[in-house]
C-alpha cells in the first residue's frame, strides 16, 4: 500500500507544470524510478521524455525572448540604449573641437582660440533593418545648424537605400568622418567636392568590401535650404571603390583601395559660388554670383570628378586624391560664355610610432585605438602618430579675366602640413599641425596697425587641437 502511494505521488510531481521541475537530470531520475517500480513501460517513459523535453525547449525559448525583449543600457564609445536583441537601438553622442590658431608672419588676422566644431547627435536603429541618424550643430551663427538627418534601410549589405541629407557619396577625404582625419582640416581639394545635400541614395558593398559604391540624386544647393525658386535641376553623384586584390593579391597588397566619384549638376547662378581655404583656414580664392564689374547671368553646368587612392601596410597608412570642377558656359553681363576648370590635388600618409595599425573601413579612414590607453597610474602613455601631406590647388588664367580680382583672389596655391597626434585614448586626441602654405602671387590679407595694405605670398601657421568624443 506504501509503495503504490509513492508511485501515486510521483506521477502527480510528473504532471506538474514545468516551472515545477527541478530540471532534466531530476525528470529522467523520476522516469527512472518509475520504471524501475513497473508503473510505466518503456515505450511511455520515451513519451513522457518527449513530452517533458518539448516543455524544456519551449520555456528556455520563452525565457530567451522575455531577455531579448528587455532594455539594456550599456556604453561603448557612446551611450546606447536598447533591446538585447538589438532590434531597436538609440544612442547619445557628440564631438567638440577646440583649436588654437597662430600665425607667423604677425597677420592682421588675430591669434585666437576657437571652438572648431560641438556637434551632438542621435542615432540608432528599429525594427533591425532601419537605421537613423540626427545630427545638429551648436556653434556658429548660421542658421544652417542641421548636418545629417536621414533614414537607411540596411536589411541587405549589397543594396542599402538612404533618404534624407548626409554627404554625398564623393571622395575618400570627404567621407572621412571629421573625428578620424589625420589633419585638422581637410585638403583644398575638400572645397570642390558636392558636401552634404538633401537626396536619395542607393549604396552598399559586396564581397567583403571589395567592391563599395554609392550613386545618388541630390537638390543640387548643398544642406536644406528654404529657397524654393531655384531652377536647379537635381545633381546626380556616384563613388566606386575597388580593392582589386583583398581575395586574391599577396597579403601586402590586400588592403590597397582605388576608386573614383562623379558629379554632374545644372546650377541656378544663385548657388555660383565657391571658397577655397588653406589649411589654415585663410581664404584666398573665391567666386561669387556678383564676378568683378559683371553679374552672372547663366551658367550651364558643373560636373565634378575625382581619383582617390589609399593603402594601409601595418603602422603606415598611405592617401591621395585628385579633383577637378568643369564649369560650362559661363555667361556674365557684356561677355561672351566661357568654360573653365578648377584642379587640386594632394598626397598623404600617417605613420603610428607606437605601432598602431591604420584601417580602411567602408571605403574610407577609420578610428585609431591606442594599444595602450594613456594613463598615469600605469605608466600607459597612449598613441603617436606622425601625418604628412602636400597638395596643391590651380584655376585656369580666364578667372583672372572674367571671375576675380588679383590680390584677392590666388588662381594657384601649394602647402606642406605636418601633424602630429596624440591619441590619449579612443576618444580623447591632441594634434598639433604646422603647414606652410604659398601663393603664385602675393595675397591680399587685410590692413596693418597703420592702415596699410597687407599681401604675402607665403603663409606660416600652428593649429593646435584638443578633441573630445563622446
């Protein structure tokens, strides 16, 4: 009588819920005993097996999405909050620049300190294969603070879809984010390229990032503007890259990338202007709708291309570019169209002294992180690296004719800039550039204590630079 009640009270425990059992191994000592007492066959202990397995699979399957489903905040390189699963994902972000800037030659242009740039941003994703992005200026008096704002489908990496305004896809330098360029500013070349617009987007890579592009259909008048009476017809800019030898090549050639972008666009005369900066940020090239005594009265088109090249080899990283603008038709008030062209070019390369090793990541430059992270408790002493770049910038002689004033505007400038960075940590940098810039023909600055005209042919300056991710 004893025993048949100590079989009754097992099966009762077996048909329990499952949130009851102990686990597996105490399912299988209680199949076990029961078949050893004859109170089951073999044929429904492997029943009651099955059935007590498929409960296990379900409650470790409901456990799993109960987690995937809770919120978690973490930070890494930024805070980031979202669903284990990362099905939905937002993070909190932001840079800040601070430069010092010091001439030389005792310019009229003051010294000064400077907030280069303090931008925050959003970004994230939802439902898994939609990804954003927000980002807003918060220096400067422009009322032009907006910089990135669009949606990108990336459900597939070889057909990704973006909508919105980002920078459009031209040139190696362009596309490198502000935080991972190994100089202060970017080249002169930068002034030619298209920047950020409002458009579409196709774009993706295929084959282990051995072949990325990105072609697009933009508004044609650079960042979100509320002039609506423009004629422009849309701008069309599309980048291809290659790393022709990633699968097959010798490893020390794995990682060369070549590629080339093209832009065509009709401009509105309104939107005919341009500024070219050294390094330094002095401008000494400009065109405006308004060209010496004549108006711009029609302007056919601008098509833009480039050639980039670049290559990493373990603590070395080599760049170069070449860009040039063709302006068609040009037609100021008494004159006859014209066409002219502007060309630049530059040369590159960053070598990490403590052994680093750059890399080329979505076509274009990524972050450096310090194998030793600066610290003074341990005697950890960050990452140093060593940049060089010379490059030069030239406009046909009919702008001297036509479109600027001499003095004010040089048609022909080269620089040399040496960099050098401190890389406390992943997000924390200091750079110190000096760049020697000269002019073809003597630069028109501004007036001295006396009031006299000031022109140089040559300019000599310091940035120096601390910089903050977070």
């Amino acid at each position: 009588m004893i025993k048949l009640f100590q079989i009754a009270f097992f099966c009762l425990l077996l048909l329990m819920p499952t949130a009851m059992h102990a686990g597996p191994l105490a399912d299988q000592k209680l199949l076990d005993f029961l078949k050893a007492n004859g109170a089951l066959t073999e044929p429904q202990a492997r029943e009651i097996k099955a059935t007590l397995d498929q409960e296990d699979k379900q409650a470790l399957q409901l456990k799993a999405e109960k987690e995937a489903k809770e919120v978690r905040v973490r930070y890494d390189e930024g805070l980031k909050i979202g669903l284990q699963d990362k099905s939905f994902e937002l993070g909190i972000g932001g840079l800040i620049q601070a430069d010092y800037l010091m001439f030389q030659n005792s310019y009229p242009i003051d010294n000064d300190f400077d907030i280069r740039r303090g931008r925050l941003w959003l970004y994230g994703r939802i439902f898994r294969d939609f990804s954003y992005r927000l980002e807003a200026e918060l220096e400067g008096s422009s009322s032009n603070r907006l910089i990135d704002a669009y949606i990108n489908y990336d459900g597939l990496p070889w057909l990704q879809v973006r909508m919105g305004q980002f920078k459009e896809p031209f040139s190696f330098e362009q596309l490198t984010a502000d935080k991972n360029l190994v100089f202060t500013e970017r080249s002169m070349g930068f002034y030619l390229t298209p920047g950020r617009d409002v458009g579409l987007m196709l774009h993706g890579s295929l084959y282990d990032e051995a072949i990325m592009y990105g072609v697009g259909v933009f508004n044609g008048d650079d960042t979100d503007a509320d002039r609506r009476s423009q004629k422009d017809e849309k701008q069309v800019t599309g980048r291809l890259v290659f790393k022709p030898l990633h699968h097959w090549g010798p490893d020390f050639l794995k990682t060369l990338q070549v590629g080339g972008s093209y832009s065509a666009s009709r401009l509105d005369t309104s939107d005919f202007s341009l500024k070219i900066k050294t390094p330094a940020r002095t401008t000494f090239f400009t065109v405006q709708p308004r060209a010496k005594f004549h108006m711009t009265e029609e302007i056919d088109d601008l098509n833009r291309c480039g050639f980039e090249m670049a290559y990493t080899l373990g603590p070395v990283a080599l760049m170069a570019e070449y860009i040039k603008n063709d302006y068609g038709s040009v037609k100021l008030s008494d004159t006859e169209p014209f066409d002219f062209s502007l060309r630049s070019w530059y040369a590159g390369m960053l070598v990490m002294l403590t052994g680093e090793r750059p890399e080329l990541k979505g076509g274009v430059l990524g972050k450096i992180r310090p194998i030793r992270d600066f610290n003074m408790r341990t005697g950890g002493w960050g990452a140093w690296g060593l940049g060089c770049m010379y490059q030069q910038f030239e406009a046909e002689k009919i702008v001297y004719e036509s479109l600027v004033y001499e003095g004010n505007s040089v048609r022909e400038a080269n620089s040399l800039t040496v960099a050098l960075n401190w890389y406390l940590n992943s997000m924390v940098r200091f750079s110190l550039n000096y760049s020697r810039s000269r002019f073809r023909d003597p630069l028109f600055l501004g007036n001295d204590a006396d009031g006299n005209a000031y022109y140089r042919d040559i300019e000599h300056a310091w940035m120096a630079r601390l910089q903050l991710e977070f």
